[in-house]
C-alpha cells in the first residue's frame, strides 16, 4: 500500500514538485501551503509522514513540528524538514522540536525517496 504524505512549503512550484518527483516514485501526496493549514490537514488527511519547510508565514515549520508533536495521535509520525537552512543551530532546534531529519534544498528525488523509506518502512 502506498504511504500517504503531507508536504507542507508555501511555495507553490515546491508543493508541485515535491507532488511530482515523489508521485513518480510511488507515494501519495497531499499538500498544504503553510503550519496552520499544515496541522488541519494532519487531522483530514492523518499521513504517514510529514515534510516540511521551516520559513512560512502564519506558522512557521518548528511551530508546526511542536504542534503536531503535542497531539497524542501524530507522536509517532515521522517529520522530514525540508529547507534550504542548513545551520547546526537550526537543525538542532528542529530535532528539539520532534523532527525525524533533515534534508536540505534543493534535494535529489532518489535520496529523498530513500530518506522517507528509511523513516516510513
């Protein structure tokens, strides 16, 4: 059965490539454009792992990471953090946070497919 992802950028082009390079390799993806409409799509959609982007509007992607964390039935949802940061610090923070990785942008669809694998048996 194929895993069911959340991708939540609020760049536009960003959603539909993730849609496209991760569609091809199997998965289904359902977006949101920013933390706010990320965490009430969890609740319609309830994946089987979340990618997220960390700079937003609204809520940003640690705020987004805390909140899912916070709710009893996400606790175990793997969390990929999909950014174009890349500082210790702010990896650290979103490992804080309750994030599973990290994979920075621009990514390789192979890797990344590999990464959620390895998080989503």
């Amino acid at each position: 059965m194929s895993k069911l992802i959340l991708t939540v950028d609020d760049s536009a082009s960003m959603r539909m490539l993730l849609k496209a390079s991760l569609g091809a390799q199997g998965f289904t993806i359902e977006t949101a454009n920013d933390g706010e409409h990320g965490l009430e799509r969890m609740h319609e959609v309830k994946p089987d792992l979340l990618i997220t982007d960390i700079n937003m509007p609204k809520m940003d992607g640690f705020q987004l990471i805390e909140a899912v964390r916070a709710e009893p039935c996400f606790r175990g949802v793997p969390i990929l953090v999909l950014s174009t940061e890349f500082s210790d610090e702010k990896k650290a923070r979103a490992r804080e946070a309750g994030a599973t990785g990290w994979i920075t942008k621009p990514f390789d669809a192979e890797k990344l497919g590999t990464a959620i694998r390895r998080v989503c048996p």
